[in-house]
C-alpha cells in the first residue's frame, strides 16, 4: 500500500504537501523518528504510505538521496507522472 511521491511543498509543524505516483496531491506528516535523523526538503523523492480513514493524507516512509532518485529514474522505476530526475 505504499507508494513514490514528490515532496512539494513544506507547510510546517512536520507536514508537506505531495504529489504522488496515482497522481493525487496529499498532505504528508513527516514521523519524529525521520524528522530527528533526515532532512525532507521539497524536490526530494519519498515513499508514502496513505491513510486508510482519510485518503487525502498519508506517512512519509522514507526518503531518498538525489543519487539514489538518479539511479532509480535510469533504471525506470520511477511513475513517469512524477519522474523529475
């Protein structure tokens, strides 16, 4: 039930708005553990996990290094509807 999102906007307070591969836009709560340990900047490719009650919200599972989003874009597993890289 997860998957690829651009980050695209940050709201505050531990929220950001993004644009997902089903091409929907939500708003994504960043979880304390990520948020001590990794910086989520708009721009950078995460995996989301959407919420079962409402589906305009989801988790930030993970995110990706710039490098990491390279390669996967070369090696084409990336939705090309949100394929930046």
């Amino acid at each position: 039930n997860e998957m690829f999102a651009i980050a695209d906007r940050l709201m505050g307070g531990s929220r950001i708005n993004v644009v997902c591969a089903d091409g929907k836009t939500r708003m994504g709560r960043i979880p304390g553990r990520m948020k001590r340990r990794q910086r989520v900047r708009a721009g950078d490719l995460v995996i989301i996990k959407p919420w079962d009650i409402q589906n305009e919200k989801a988790d930030i599972v993970f995110r990706y290094r710039r490098t990491q989003a390279m390669i996967l874009s070369r090696r084409r597993l990336i939705p090309e509807e949100i394929d930046v890289f």
